[in-house]
C-alpha cells in the first residue's frame, strides 16, 4: 500500500467542474458558453434556461462543489496530506485558466485532476481534457512555466462512490409505503448521450455497442443491486435507464428515457419506483430538473409512488476516496507497486488514457493522455 501520506510528486489537486450560473443573468451568458460554435440563437437559449429561472437562475452545482471542496481540505487536513484544492469551471466562474494561472503563479508544477465525472466517454472525460489543454496554450501564449497536469482515474466503482449510492437506495426504500417496498423497482438512471459516441467511449478495445460509458454503468447498477438484496433480503427487480437528452431527433441516443421507462413500468404493473441518479457526482440542475421535476409529475400523473435516492455529493466517504484516488497515483508515479481499489466485474480504470480513448468528431489537442499535446 502507498504512504498516505505522501503525495510527492504532486503539488496541487485541482476539482474541475462543469460550472452553472449564479443568478438570473448569468443564465443565458452561461449557455452561450456551453454551446459556443453550434449557432444557436440567443431566442432559443432562453427557452433551453426556463429550467435554471425556474430555481432563480441559480444552479446548485457552484455551492455543491464548494461543500465538496470543504470536504476535500477537511478530510486531507485530517489525514496528513499537505496538498491545496483549487476548483475551476469549463463553463462558468471561477474558469479553468483563470484557476491554472493562478496555481502556476502559486508555484504548483505537478498538478492532479479530478473531474466531476465518474464514467468513460467524450463529454465526460476527453473533453474536459481537451479544456484542459486549452488552457495551458493560453498560459504558454501569456508566457506562463506550463506544469505537468495528470487526471485522477474514472472511480465509478471505488467504494467510497458506491457506498453513499447503496446507503442513499436503501433510505428511499424506506420511504417508501410498507405495501409497495418490496414490490419496488429500481431505475438507474444517467445522462442519456448519443449511441455513436457511448460505442466509441473507453479504451479501443472495449469499443462496441455502448462501449465503456454502458459497460459501467451496468456493473454500477448491479453492484448496487446485489447490496440491496444482501442488506434487505428483497431482489428489487432494476433497469438502466437515461434522462437529459439534448439532441437532434433524427440522431439515435441511449434509451429508454426515464419518463417513459415510469410509463412502462407502471403499464406493467410495477407498484413502486426508486430512481437513483447513478450518473451524477451531485444534485446538479439535470437531477433537479429532469428527475426531481419532470419524472416527478409524471410519476404522480401515473399515481405511482416514487422516491429518488441521493447522490455521492460531499459525502465523507466520497472525500476519502478521493484522498485514496490521490495517493494511489502519486505512488504510481513514483514507481511504487500498487494494488489500486475497485470493486465489481471491471476492475480498476486506467491512470492515463489512451490513444484512441473517447475520440472526438474533430481531433482537438488534449492533456493528460498518452495522446496528450502537452507532456
């Protein structure tokens, strides 16, 4: 096992997040962010932001990634790590570049990622390294020393992240009335994205259909699954399920969504649901939106009891599996045997990328890869 307390050669650890507005008019500057080089009007941006003014323009994910970052500096200051977090958004304040000038003129050289992400895929991982390298060629045009920058690996099965998950089904079980529990399904859901990239996601070798983005997905759900019958007894029958599509119509994305999965289910007879948002690190805008208010009233329009179990948020045991993620990494670069820590059928994720891995439409520079553009 590695020193836990020595995370030489590292520095710095840096949460890099997706960003969301503060107010109401951030809301439209911010989607304008996010979609940048898509064409689409402003008219149409502020029909896609009625989610976010129906919450006062304000997105919870800034101040569910301040909480995480308390938990971070509590948990390392408790345990001996002498190693500061710093937090940069892809699309909002505080921006990545801004966070990475600040860490060079810090003095930070080797720098670790973690990204508010758990799963393989392009929107997930290769894009926030391709932000990555983006702004470390806005450093070098400033004429900034660029540090060396590595990114944490995916932790979808790290038991610190599935704990919380299992802890969070069970509680939603328990809300429900007696007479439907164990009768009760369980829906897993995750952001639904287009079927062309989920078999592109992962390693080459595990392109196929889905790719690594289902491939984890499912070894999640059944790992949450298999607890819950240990702990309960009752094998609640479960499907993996998605929300939030955003696309085309004419472009094939993963089904089913969750609305019409409720739909389903309760067609079949299913007495009870427990949606649990497997895909999310926090209660951002699409679980508060997509499941707690959409699959909500159609839950109820079916008068079919529903519960949706919590995320891993800032959660103690998520912050010690990040304090694991780190010193495990830091021993690998220093040449240490480690044993790395992942429980379920996949076994751990790779440290560093690799070429090919989550490819995008257009080939952009990257970081933190082993097609990295910046070493």
């Amino acid at each position: 096992m590695p020193d836990a307390r020595d995370v030489s050669p590292y520095d710095a650890l840096l949460l890099l997040s997706f960003g969301g507005p503060e107010g109401p008019d951030d809301v439209v500057p911010f989607l304008e962010n996010v979609t940048r080089g898509r064409g689409i009007p402003k008219e149409r941006l502020k029909e896609v932001g009625q989610h976010y003014f129906l919450f006062g323009g304000v997105s919870p994910i800034n101040d569910q990634n301040r909480a995480l970052l308390d938990a971070l500096r509590k948990d390392f200051a408790e345990h001996g790590l002498d190693l500061p977090v710093y937090w940069g958004n892809r699309n909002w304040a505080p921006y990545l570049t801004d966070t990475l000038r600040e860490m060079v003129r810090d003095g930070r050289r080797r720098i670790l990622v973690l990204a508010t992400s758990a799963y393989a895929s392009y929107s997930g991982c290769r894009q926030y390294r391709e932000n990555l390298a983006d702004a470390l060629a806005a450093l070098e045009a400033e004429g900034l020393e660029l540090p060396k920058v590595d990114k944490l690996r995916h932790y979808f099965n790290h038991p610190g992240f599935l704990e919380p998950m299992i802890d969070g089904v069970l509680r939603s079980l328990a809300e429900l009335p007696e007479d439907v529990r164990d009768g009760a399904h369980l829906a897993f859901s995750t952001h639904s994205i287009p079927t062309a990239s989920a078999d592109t996601s992962g390693p080459v070798e595990e392109h196929g259909d889905g790719g690594a983005y289902v491939k984890q997905h499912l070894d999640v759900a059944q790992q949450i699954a298999d607890a819950v019958r240990e702990r309960t007894g009752v094998d609640h029958p479960w499907q993996l399920v998605y929300q939030s599509r955003s696309g085309a119509p004419h472009i094939p994305w993963l089904e089913p969504d969750i609305c019409d999965h409720l739909d389903d289910r309760h067609a079949a007879g299913v007495p009870a649901v427990v949606i649990a948002p497997i895909g999310f690190v926090s209660d951002h805008m699409e679980v508060l939106y997509d499941l707690d208010t959409e699959a909500k009233a159609r839950a109820e329009e079916l008068g079919l009891p529903m519960r949706r179990s919590a995320t891993v948020g800032a959660d103690p045991r998520f912050a010690a599996a990040v304090r694991e993620l780190v010193t495990e990494r830091a021993a690998v670069e220093r040449g240490q045997d480690v044993t790395p820590c992942a429980l379920g059928a996949l076994g751990a994720s790779h440290n560093l990328c690799p070429v090919g891995c989550c490819p995008a439409r257009a080939p952009r520079p990257v970081a933190a890869g082993a097609d990295s553009t910046y070493a």
